[in-house]
C-alpha cells in the first residue's frame, strides 16, 4: 500500500486575517480546498508526486487569479 500526504499552507503570513473580510476569507478557504482536492485527484490517479505538485500549483495560481487575493 502506497501512503502519502498532502500539506497546504495559506501563505506566509503577508495579509493579516484581520483585515480581510468574511467572504474573502471563504474563498480563500474555498480555493485552498481545491488545491487540496486537485492533489488528491492526481496521487490517487497514479501521478508522479512531481505532477502532483504542478497540478496543485497551477490550480492555486488561477484561482489566485480570479478571485484578486
């Protein structure tokens, strides 16, 4: 049995979770579970943990992208 894990961060700490609002604080929660799902697609698909991490990288920079955080 293969085992693996899969460990997101919110970034490093350059907005303060103070100042952003309840909603956009959802979508980034939101887009950080996405990431986490497309990861979890692509190791259970057999992909390299290579892939994996290009998956979840691409992911995270286009819903970075339409949300504007």
């Amino acid at each position: 049995m293969v085992r693996w894990a899969i460990a997101l961060h919110g970034g490093a700490g350059t907005i303060s979770r103070d100042s952003v609002a309840p909603e956009m604080k959802q979508k980034i929660e939101d887009s950080l579970n996405n990431c986490l799902q497309a990861g979890i697609s692509a190791l259970q698909s057999s992909s390299s943990a290579m892939d994996a991490v290009e998956i979840v990288v691409i992911t995270y920079l286009y819903l970075q992208s339409r949300l504007s955080f």
